[in-house]
C-alpha cells in the first residue's frame, strides 16, 4: 500500500476499485475538478509480482529489473553490503537488504520493503510506460512523480563519503544517486512516449537538488520534461546544513526571504515554472514550523501563511489539514507507542541506542522527533467534534491517534462559522484563493519584486500584472509587534485584506505602518 505498489493497476481492495476510481473520475468532471494521481516507480514492493520473479532465482528473467550486487566478505566470511550507502529512512541502516537464497543484495533506498527498480533495464522503462499510459488512457489528468529524481544511479555504485562521522557504517550516497547521470534522458523519454499524447500535467518530487540550472533542465518550458517540481529549500530550512532531515537548525526570515525571491526570480527570468507548498505528507505541520501554534496565534500563523501562498507565482498545493490549521501532534506524545512512522520509528531507535546514557541528549532528540517527525501531517483529518474527529465511526480505531484540539479545530466548526469581525482558517484561505483566481494575471503569473531586502523581521513583496496593476504583500513572521516603513516609491492605495480583520485593515498606507505578531496584509498599490 502506498509508497510500496505491489500492483500498479489494481486498487487494494481496502480502499475499492477500478470502478471505484472510475466514478470518481466521472464525478470529478462534472464539478469542473480532475484528479492527479501519484506514480511511484524508483521502488515497488517486495511483494509485488515483478520482485518475487526477480527474487526466485540468480537466472530468472525480470533478475535485472532491481539492483542486485554480490556482497563484500568480512574476515570470517560474512556477507557486507556492496557500498557504504545509508537507507534513507534510517540511517543507521545499510541501504543493501541482503536476500540468503541467492547470496545477494538488492537496492533499497528507503525501506527492505521497498525495492529500487533498475531503469537501466530498457524492459523496466518499458512497464512503466504502460503503467503510466493505463492511468492516463482511465481519465486521470497527470501525475505527481515520487521521488523520480532518484531513479538513475552511478553504476560503479561508488562508497559515499563519511559524513555521518567516524566509526559510523552508513553514509548518504545522495551525490550517487540525485539527479544521476541518465534522468534527463528517461524524462524527456517518458514526456515524448506517453505524457506528450495526453497533453498530462505532471510534477516531480526532487529532493536534494537546489541548482538552479539543473532543476531548470527539468521544468524548463522548452525542455520537454516535467511541469514544475517539489523543490526542497522551503521545508529544508531548519535542517542543520550538511546533515539528514531529523535536525534542528536555527532560521529567521531572511533565510525565508532568500529562498522565495530565488525561486520566483529564477522562473519568471527563465521561463520556468514554479510548485508553491510549504506543507505534505513528508513535513510536520506549516503552522507550527513556521509560526507559533499556540492557543493565541495559531489562527493568525495559519492565515499568514496562507496569504503568503496565495500571493506567490506557481501551481498551488494545499495540504489536507493545511487549510484549517492543524498542528503538530502534542509534545507529550509518546515516542514507543504514539509515532507509527518508519523513519520515526528507526530516529527513536537510533537516538535510543546513542544516548542510552546521555538523558540530556535524548531528551533533545525527542524534541527533534516532535518538531520534524512526518506523524505530524498524518494524523486523521479532523472533519467534526464527534468520535475520532469524524475520520471514522465510534468503535474504530484509526490508523493513529487523534490530535485532541479536534472538538475547536475541525472543518464542520470552521466551515459554518458567522461572524461580522473575524473568519476562520478554512474561510480565509477559500476567500485567498478566489481573489487569487480573479487576479490571476497578478499572483498566478505576474512579476515579482522583494522590498525591505534588509528586514530582520518583514518579509515584503511587491506582485504585477498585466491588468490589474501592483500588489503588496506585507508578513510580519515574527511574535512580537513591530514598526515596518513603507518605502517612499512603493504607493499604497489601500488595504484589501489582512489575517486579523474580516475586513479591510485600518492601517495608514504611508510611513511606518504597526504589524501585530504574525500580522499579513495585502495592498493595492498605485
């Protein structure tokens, strides 16, 4: 299930089936909505069909459809992985799973359970291309592509350097595997032999790439690949430079700053296209990253961030829960019995067995587990105040816990809200994303200007269309309340919108204007 198909043209039977997806389709269409699927081909499972023939014997034929190596041998004999490559999803772990009937080992960046698939092998590039064809020919409209980034790797399959420390085993081989020597090739392949045929919107997920000539190679207009991709710099931001996601770095917004002006510049300049997302499956929760989630501010954080998305050049993605604000799991949540994710789960594990004697050192470790842990963006929706928010009947026991706020944060409460003074999350974002869609000359696709470079505290932005003029857009990310000076050549005619007021904001439109902690506001400018 998931990011392990053992069957790409099947639905497991525990979500429905091929009719299921088919009416869904259907009634996709008659509200004006397609669906985008995900494809899931640097891996597959263990138990899908193509492994177990692959796993049965050195000589049977789908043998070479995943990477197998012959082990390396300790003094006594005993078999070693092939490199030094650290499993991606627990990096104390060989990314090599060894297999004892045929003496080998297969390729397994992220999990045992998950098999790398070896595109080398013109007859795996040839399944996938049916695989994509099935979906696309069924109705879907495209696809988002997990992780394609990493499907060429150096075939010397060279050691990685030890960068996880000394006496450590496992280092990350990413330089031997992101964006390998043969990905261009097999996307313009994919693009030209079936994406092209239906005119398909894709996007890719590319972790650990930040160039931006190469992303450019990928989702550059003339360049015949992928739409837009993930690009990793936003949700990287806290990482501890050089090392692995489960860290805690210190950023402000300068660095924020930094990345959405490279980024927007870079595909306006270019001729690129940008994916806008600060929040998925794969990250804790925007609101408690970015802003504070605290009984005060979280609603204020959330809308904040919701008018910078709305506001940026690219396609928009919105994470579910993202639009009603939901948090990070609950700091008392138990490591041993709450967390139900892999890479957790192996970051608990790890930090266990290295601070097993160092309480201060855990206890850190834990933090980072509450803060980074990917538990945080998979906890049930919460849709009501009844059982288990609403995500499944009384008596069933979801997948995992609950977060409690759910009786205050839940979209039947912030869906109905009346109020003449103040609206919800989920109320702020539907009425971003209308004026988003009404001025999209402006936020869809126009130009885009930094302003206050210096600000330790304002992250300002000036948006321009082709008719409905400038916009600025003003976000306090900071708790505390500050003075902004709006600049003498930037106009003001008005406040349109802010995250404190249903509204228009009161504030003067020249000089210094007063922002409240995590204050936004959108201007119309002269």
């Amino acid at each position: 299930m998931g990011y392990d198909i053992a069957d790409y043209k099947a639905i497991d039977p525990i979500y429905g089936t091929l009719e299921d997806v088919d009416e869904l389709i259907s009634e996709l269409g008659k509200r004006g909505m397609k669906l985008m699927m995900d494809l899931v081909v640097n891996h597959t499972s263990d138990q899908h069909d193509w492994f177990l023939e692959s796993a049965s014997s050195l000589d049977n034929p789908k043998r070479d459809w995943y990477i197998w190596k012959k082990p390396k041998r300790d003094a006594s004999g005993n078999p070693l992985p092939p490199n030094n490559w650290a499993q991606i999803l627990g990096d104390a772990n060989s990314a090599w799973t060894y297999d004892k009937k045929t003496d080998e080992y297969y390729l397994s960046l992220f999990t045992p359970n998950q098999p790398d698939l070896n595109w080398e092998n013109p007859a795996v590039r040839a399944a996938v291309h049916d695989v994509m064809d099935f979906w696309l020919a069924r109705g879907v409209c495209g696809y988002r592509m997990d992780v394609i980034n990493l499907i060429s790797k150096v075939q010397t399959f060279p050691d990685a350097e030890p960068v996880n420390g000394p006496g450590v085993k496992y280092h990350p081989g990413w330089k031997y595997y992101v964006n390998g020597p043969r990905l261009h090739e097999w996307l313009q392949a994919m693009n030209r032999e079936v994406l092209s045929k239906y005119g398909a919107i894709t996007v890719g997920e590319m972790p650990g790439i930040s160039d931006i000539d190469e992303v450019l190679r990928s989702v550059g207009s003339k360049n015949n690949e992928l739409n837009m991709i993930f690009i990793f710099d936003i949700v990287d931001i806290d990482n501890v430079a050089g090392k692995e996601k489960m860290t805690l770095g210190n950023w402000n917004v300068k660095d924020l700053r930094r990345i959405f002006n490279k980024w927007q510049r870079a595909m306006i300049e270019r001729d690129g296209w940008n994916s806008v997302f600060i929040e998925n499956h794969d990250n804790p929760r925007s609101v408690s990253r970015y802003t504070d989630d605290s009984d005060k501010f979280r609603e204020y954080g959330a809308k904040l961030l919701a008018l910078m998305q709305t506001t940026l050049s690219g396609t928009l993605y919105v994470y579910q829960g993202e639009e009603l604000g939901m948090r990070n799991v609950p700091k008392d949540w138990d490591p041993e019995v709450d967390y139900k994710d892999i890479e957790s789960v192996n970051f608990w594990k790890k930090s266990k067995a290295l601070y097993e004697k160092d309480p201060e050192k855990l206890e850190f470790a834990r933090k980072v587990l509450h803060r980074k842990a990917r538990d945080n963006a998979r906890t049930p929706v919460q849709w009501n105040s009844g059982p288990n928010a609403g995500f499944c009947p009384e008596g069933v026991k979801p997948w995992m816990r609950v977060i409690e706020d759910y009786k205050e944060i839940n979209a039947e409460n912030q869906q109905n809200l009346e109020s003449s003074s103040s609206m919800s999350v989920w109320q702020f974002w539907q009425r971003a994303l209308a004026h988003r869609k009404e001025h999209k000359d402006v936020f869809v696709y126009g130009d885009f200007h930094v302003v206050s470079p210096d600000s330790e505290q304002v992250f300002a932005y000036t948006r321009t269309g082709e008719t409905t003029g400038t916009w600025l857009v003003v976000l306090n990310f900071t708790g505390k309340a500050v003075q902004w000076e709006i600049p003498s050549d930037t106009k003001v005619e008005g406040w349109m919108a802010g995250n404190y007021t249903k509204g228009k904001p009161t504030q003067t439109t020249s000089g210094s204007v007063s922002l409240r902690p995590w204050e936004g506001l959108l201007g119309k400018c002269s």
